[in-house]
C-alpha cells in the first residue's frame, strides 16, 4: 500500500517541478527563435 503513496508523492514532485520549469522553457525557446 506504501508504493502508492511514494507514487503519488513522485508524481506531486514532478508536476510541481513541471509548473515551475514550463514558463523558463517557453521563454528560452522564444529567445532562441527570434
């Protein structure tokens, strides 16, 4: 039963650092293009 709390806690861990990164990610790519 404990593994579905690590794989809830990874997946939380994961769209947190996807939120944050996503906005810099876009930015370099608009950068990188013009």
């Amino acid at each position: 039963m404990s593994h579905w709390i690590l794989l809830a806690a990874a997946t939380a861990g994961l769209g947190a650092v996807a939120v944050t990164v996503t906005p810099d990610v876009r930015r370099y790519l608009e950068f990188s293009r013009s």
